[in-house]
C-alpha cells in the first residue's frame, strides 16, 4: 500500500529537465535550419527531384508544416484535425513557389510562437489523440513533430548534395 501512494505521488509531479522556452527555442533553432536548407534548393527542382524514390522536397517540406501548423494548435488547445484532413496526406501544396513556401513557413513560425504560452508545464504530461492517430503524452507528441522535421531534412541534405549544393551547417540552427 504504501509502494502504490509513492507511485501515485511521484507519477502526478512533473520534473523539468528542460524549461519550456529553452524547448521552444530548441525546436525553432530546427525550423531556421529547416528553412536554410529550403532556401539552398534549386527553385526548379523543388517540386520535381527526387532521390531512390523519396518523395520531393516539396511534399517533405508540406508535411513539416502541416504537422507543425496544426500541431501547435492541437498541444495547446486539444484541438486536433483528422491525419486524412491535413494537406500533405491529400497531396495538395498551397504553395506554388519557393517564396510562397518560405512565407507560409514563417507565418506557421509566428502561429508556434503565438500558441506556444499557452501549453503549461503539466499540459505536457496530458494524454492526447494527435490528428486522431498518434496517442501519447504532449511532449511525446512535440518531439516527434521536431524528430518528423529532421528526418525530412535529412532527406533534403541528401537531395543537396546529389545536386552538387552544399547543404548548411547542421549545428547552424542561428
């Protein structure tokens, strides 16, 4: 009995390793570089090249926002679309250009940073059903949209440097 009102104690507080600003500022230093290696790319090759059948950067960098736009708006409300309402699952870019890519992005960058204070350190540890098909805690769910955004900018390095284009620093998240 007294084993469980220990776990039950230690379960229910919330330990901080990492403060919420510095969280958001890891996640943002990503997204600059994110958006460095969008800016490197060939303007003509954005929605068209393709490596071992990885989808363009185009797509890669849709789904990046999608997750991040409607992803911030469902850490901090709850409020979550349907994975099959989000514009990368149905395939249809609301850019045409790579400025109209980059100016979305950096809107999506102010809506982080707008709903940003309004996820408390305990909504972190809250259960949620992400775009009605990822369950977990809301930190679990936000270092996965970040781990999501590596990924594809893996992919984008790799596209870079079969192009002959030096990608940016990894480390230069400024």
């Amino acid at each position: 009995m007294e084993t469980n009102a220990i776990h039950q104690q230690t379960s229910t507080q919330f330990e901080q390793i990492i403060s919420s600003e510095a969280l958001l500022a890891h996640w943002q230093g990503h997204r600059k570089l994110t958006r460095k290696t969008i800016e490197a790319f060939p303007e003509d090759k954005l929605f068209s090249y393709s490596v071992g059948g990885m989808r363009p950067l185009s797509a890669l960098a849709l789904e990046i926002m999608d997750i991040s736009q409607d992803g911030i708006k469902g850490l901090a409300t709850g409020e979550w679309k349907a994975i099959s309402e989000l514009d990368h699952t149905i395939g249809k870019p609301t850019f045409k250009t790579k400025a109209e890519l980059l100016q979305q992005w950096d809107q999506i960058t102010e809506q982080i940073n707008l709903f940003w204070p309004q996820i408390s350190d305990q909504r972190f540890l809250e259960i949620e059903l992400a775009f009605g098909a990822y369950e977990g805690k809301v930190i679990d769910l936000l270092l996965y949209f970040i781990d999501n955004e590596i990924h594809h900018r893996a992919q984008s390095y790799v596209y870079l440097r079969a192009l002959g284009i030096e990608p940016p620093a990894f480390w230069d998240r400024d």
